[in-house]
C-alpha cells in the first residue's frame, strides 16, 4: 500500500490518542480479555519508545463490570449500566495497570463527563491534568465517567469522547481500535463490501452505510465517522483499524482507513462552540439572517431573529435555527433571554445604545 499524506502524518506523530473498544478487550463471558489488552499495551508501548506521547482512551467500564455482577447482556436501564460501570472501572483500571506495569510505566486514570468539555474551566482543569501526567511519564488512561453521567449530559460513545480528547491535549493524530477492519462501502458482513483505504477531507460520506454498535458496545461505523469528522475540524488526522492489527496500525500506520485532516484547524474557541459546549437554547432566525451567518459568516443582529426557545444568558452557547428548523450556526449569545425578548426584529438604529452589539458576533460563531 503506498503511504498517503494522512498515514505519514499518523506514523511520525509525536503525541497520538488511541481509542480501544470494548469489543476489543472484554467479552460477555469473561470480563476483560488479559491477553489481548496485554497486547493492545504491547503497541503503545512501543509507540512510546519509538518517541511518541500516547494518551488511551479507553471503552469497556461497563462491559467488565457485566460478568461480576451476574448479568449477561448489556443493560438498557440507567441505574444497572451505573452500577456495572461501578464495578467495572475498578477492574478496567487495574487491568491496564498491570499491562502497562510489566513495562514499569504508571498509569493515571481519568473519567471525564460531557460537562467537563462543556464548560470552560472544568475543561482547562482536564487538560492540565492530562498534561501534568504525560510530563511525569505516566500513561494516561481516559474513560467516560459513567457511574454519575445521565443520558442528557453523555458523550453518547467513547468515539466522540477520543476526538474531543484529541482536540484537549493538542493530538497529531487519532487512531480508532475496534472489532472492524476501517470504513466499508456497504455492510461487510454480507460478504461483498469493499474496504475504502482513504477519505479525503472534502470527502461525501453521507450515503456510506453506518450501523449501530454491537452487543458489548454503545459506538458502531456512524460514531466512529462523526468522530472523524469532529477530529478533522481539529486538524487531527484519524485512522480507523482493526485492534487485532494494533501493532500495524501504531506502527507504519499501513492499515484500515485513512481520514485526512482539514489543513487549517478550527480555533480552540470555534471548536469549543461547535463541538464541545452544550446548548442552552435557540435563535429563529429569518431565511436574510440564515444566508448571513451560514453563507457571508457575518455577525447575526436583532433584526433577522425572530424568536427564541430555552433559557440562556450573555456568555452562552446557543443553536441559531432556520425558517425550516434546520439548525445552521452554533454561537456564543450577547444577550439574556429576557433581553433580547425586547429586540426581536428590531435594526441596530432602533435599539439604545447599550443594545447595539451584534447578538453573535461572527467571531463567535460558527457555520454547520
């Protein structure tokens, strides 16, 4: 296979997130699976001494938590996926230190919420301590806090949580380790699917079929592309292998799928907006509005908006919504709710003084 720009990217890079699946380290059965996370450390650690920083993202918290307590499937309910993450990420953490420790390297762990992306502070906090722990030459294991995170406030998988991780500490490169060779052009499993090497970033993905996870995991092909993306707009080139071909995959990088990063990264503020902070409620805006902000990427003003939903104030993030409900920007709002009540429609001319700044300012804004 000749080597694209994207997999000379990945090979030579000096701080890599690699993010394994839980199919990949745990089964129904038995728990964790020893040996293959004892294989999966095996690569990173030689990815270590080739020079590289690694930070692990890690699935499989509740998986290893299903034998112990007895159950035999993935629960579906909130309570009993807390409990097993409970128990599993005890286990999870142990597993990896052992693994890692036959090389004398010190694991830390660190759980992470969607809040902690979220919000600013909480954010800066995870990333120094990510920093603090690579610096001290610990390997850094991340995993979502599940025992306290409610379906409103997850990552929603792990893939997304390795992007946003990858964007966190400044990543060179995402690679991706689960139970599927790279991206298909059809279900592989009917036998007649082709493996696609490379995806430009300007690449159409829309029509590649994307399933659902599988019995033991939460992210299936339609995460793994989101995150892909979401790792693009952070400059991070992905590659999307096999964990059974962890070695190759962190080594020549010879392997699975390619995707190429956009060559100009969003700014760590426009990523934060567009990815990484919740919404606190929306902007209707009429069709002038919608071809200003998402089409000239100017400043959105009073006048195009023409209702509001939810409750935000000055500083937050907001979703900017179209005439056909489609939500075109995303944006840090000037104005409280019962602020900008009293401005809907209204030219800047109209308004006092201390109400003529734009209600999302094009540096704060970002086109979807």
């Amino acid at each position: 296979m000749v080597s694209s720009q994207a997999r000379q990217a990945i090979a030579k890079a000096r701080r890599v997130v690699v993010k394994v699946g839980s199919a990949s380290i745990t089964s129904l059965s038995g728990g964790l699976d020893r040996d293959r996370l004892d294989t999966l450390a095996d690569a990173v650690e030689a990815r270590m001494r080739a020079g590289s920083d690694v930070v692990v993202v890690s699935s499989g918290a509740v998986s290893a938590g299903l034998a112990p307590l007895g159950l035999t499937r993935r629960p579906k309910d909130l309570a009993t996926k807390q409990a097993a993450a409970s128990v599993g990420q005890l286990a999870l953490a142990h597993a990896w230190g052992t693994s890692f420790g036959r090389y004398g390297r010190t694991v830390g762990q660190v759980l992470l919420s969607a809040d902690d992306f979220a919000r600013r502070e909480n954010h800066r906090n995870a990333q120094r301590t990510l920093d603090r722990l690579r610096s001290l030459h610990a390997v850094a294991v991340v995993n979502e806090n599940d025992t306290v995170a409610t379906e409103e406030i997850r990552f929603g998988d792990n893939d997304r949580l390795a992007a946003l991780v990858a964007h966190l500490v400044g990543a060179d490169a995402l690679i991706l380790l689960s139970d599927v060779e790279g991206l298909y052009d059809s279900d592989p499993r009917r036998g007649d699917a082709t493996l696609i090497r490379e995806v430009s970033v300007h690449a159409a993905l829309d029509e590649v079929q994307a399933g659902d996870g599988g019995t033991l995991g939460t992210g299936g092909m339609a995460s793994k592309l989101s995150a892909a993306r979401l790792a693009a707009d952070a400059g991070v080139p992905v590659l999307l292998a096999a964990a059974t071909r962890a070695a190759d995959a962190l080594g020549d990088g010879l392997v699975g799928t390619a995707f190429e990063a956009r060559p100009v990264r969003l700014s760590a503020r426009k990523f934060w907006v567009r990815h990484a902070a919740d919404a606190r409620g929306a902007l209707l805006l009429d069709a002038g509005a919608v071809a200003a902000v998402s089409q000239r990427r100017r400043s959105l003003l009073a006048a195009g908006v023409v209702g509001v939903r939810g409750t935000f104030h000055g500083g937050d993030v907001v979703s900017l919504v179209g005439p056909d409900e489609r939500t075109v920007a995303r944006g840090v709002v000037a104005y409280d709710r019962t602020e900008l009540e009293g401005m809907l429609g209204r030219s800047t001319a109209e308004l006092p003084s201390e109400l003529q700044r734009p209600v999302v300012h094009a540096d704060d804004l970002v086109a979807l």
